[in-house]
C-alpha cells in the first residue's frame, strides 16, 4: 500500500496560499483519478483507492502545517505503510517557481511542516516531491510569503509544476524514483 501526502494548512484563509502546494497537488491527482478526498481519518482527509500499482491512500492533513508530522504518523501507523511508500509533497522556497525535485530521502532544509513529519517518523527515509514557490523576494518576510496567495501568473506557473509532479508521482508508484530524479531534478525544466 501506498500514502500520498500534501502538506498545507486547513481552511479557506489558506487554500490559494504558496504554502497549501501540497493541498492542490493530492486535489488534482484525486480529481484525475475520479475520487473525492473527503473521509476524516487519522487527523486527515483521506481517499483510498485501488490502482495498477495497489492501493493507495491520499491524505491531506487537517492539523497545521507546523503539526503535518502528527497526522502523517497516524497514516502510517494505521495502515501499517512502510517509508518507502509513504510520499510527501510540499512548497519549497529553495526552488524556483514552476519546477520540482523528488528526492527518495532527506532533511527538512527551513520546512517547518517537513521538520514536524521527520520528527513524527523518526526518519528521513521516505520519497517527497518539492515544488518551487521560489524565491524569496528580497526584504520580503519568509512566513508571510508561503501564506500571501498566489499572483495569477504564479498560479499558471504552479498549474504547470503540478502537472510534472503528477508525472513524478506515477513514475515513483511505478518503482521508477532514480528515473523520476533523473528527469526533474534538473533547472528550469518548469519554465
């Protein structure tokens, strides 16, 4: 079984914000996939559904960003998903608007809603798909940023981003992570 992740912060004030990635990609990958991302479970909305490569659970948390690790464990917990088949996506400052990366493992950098997951699971060893809302503008505020909503040529940009990270994902169900690196982990491939 797998878990795929979004990262973001519940509530209508937050929905458009560069730091809710996370909530549109699972939004868009259930809305090609013909589920709804409805059930509350394990502090979580959560659909479950069978594809080619098995199940797989998608899950946008309904604690804070700053809390993402509390849900994500009871995800795993409870549907005893090894770390290797849990996959985290979330913005990332680092990377400039409209690209990805996917890395198999790693640390938090500056992510607050990462560092609350690495904390929960006792690991860095799980797949994650970052996706560029970068970079920070000069003498801008790094919390306001993530939480000021997307411009609408931003929003076009991250429409684009989430269609590679779609991309990725499938090829990471397929067992195809190294390929997936391989291929988006390169400069501008968004732009």
């Amino acid at each position: 079984m797998w878990a795929v992740v979004g990262l973001g912060n519940p509530g209508r004030r937050y929905a458009q914000t560069r730091h809710n990635v996370g909530f549109l990609f699972i939004r868009q990958v259930a809305r090609n996939w013909k589920v709804r991302v409805k059930k509350r479970r394990f502090q979580a909305k959560i659909a479950e559904v069978e594809r080619a490569q098995g199940k797989i659970l998608l899950a946008i948390p309904q604690t804070f960003m700053n809390l993402s690790g509390q849900a994500v464990k009871q995800i795993v917990g409870g549907r005893k998903i090894e770390l290797e088949n849990l996959v985290v996506v979330y913005d990332d400052l680092d990377i400039p608007l409209g690209d990805i990366r996917v890395r198999k493992e790693g640390s938090a950098g500056t992510h607050k809603g990462m560092t609350s997951v690495i904390q929960e699971l006792g690991s860095v060893r799980f797949p994650r798909i970052r996706v560029g809302i970068g970079p920070l503008p000069a003498e801008a505020d790094a919390a306001e940023y993530v939480l000021s909503p997307l411009a609408p040529g931003e929003r076009r940009l991250i429409d684009q981003a989430l269609l590679l990270a779609e991309e990725a994902l499938a090829m990471i169900l397929e067992g195809q992570i190294d390929e997936a690196m391989n291929r988006f982990n390169q400069k501008g491939q968004g732009l």
